[in-house]
C-alpha cells in the first residue's frame, strides 16, 4: 500500500476500492470481513478497511480510533485523521492547520464531529 501524509500524521493513502473488472489473470482475493477490496494498475490490490476507499462515505460502524467522520453539505462525508493537536477529539479550532485538506469550506462543530459548510 501507499502512504500519504494526512492532518500531519503519515497514513496509508486513499484506495480505488473496487470489485473489478481487472485485466490481470490473478485470481480475485478474498477479503477479511470488514475490509473492502482495491484495484491498482488494473489488478487486484490488498484488503483495506473502507475508510481507505475513495469517494465512499463514512462506513456505518465509523471511520476506526484515531480517526473522525467530516460531514459536508456538498459532497459524501469521509473519514479524516485526528490530528495530534486535537488530542484524540477533534475540533474546528486544533484542526484548523490541517482545515484546507479537511474542510473546504467553513468548519462548523456540530454534536462532536466536524461539519464542512462548503456550498452543498
């Protein structure tokens, strides 16, 4: 898997979470429960959790400790790092460094999670 650095924590980078179809003749894995299958360079990549998967919203049982769920009024929610300065709790405020890759528009704290005023 790739890396990337997110809200100033190095992370695995986001996955083209897919069920194919692949050009390679590698046979499809089976992937553990709670894990989503990718696709890289036309073949079957590694079983990720699904906060990995890009353009997918939230997973319903949440994005895993470390990490929050970001709502935004103008695309699907999506998984992002807690920063270290939010100390395990995220807010507008100690996430506000990181807020261009987080947020783009206004951020606004809404029953403990971030919401993302951005034009939706």
């Amino acid at each position: 898997m790739r890396v990337a650095c997110r809200s100033g924590v190095c992370e695995f980078a986001d996955e083209d979470c897919s069920e194919g179809p692949v050009t390679c003749e590698t046979m499809k894995p089976s992937c553990p429960e709670g894990t989503r299958l990718t696709v890289q360079d036309d073949c079957w990549g590694p079983c990720v959790h699904p906060r990995y998967c890009i353009d997918q919203a939230c997973p319903p049982d949440g994005c895993g400790a470390g990490w929050t769920c970001v709502s935004h009024q103008a695309t699907a929610s999506d998984c992002v790092v807690v920063p270290f300065e939010c100390a395990g709790t995220i807010g507008c405020e100690c996430a506000a460094p990181f807020m261009d890759e987080i947020c783009a528009g206004a951020c606004v704290e809404e029953m403990g999670a971030l919401s993302c005023q951005d034009g939706g």
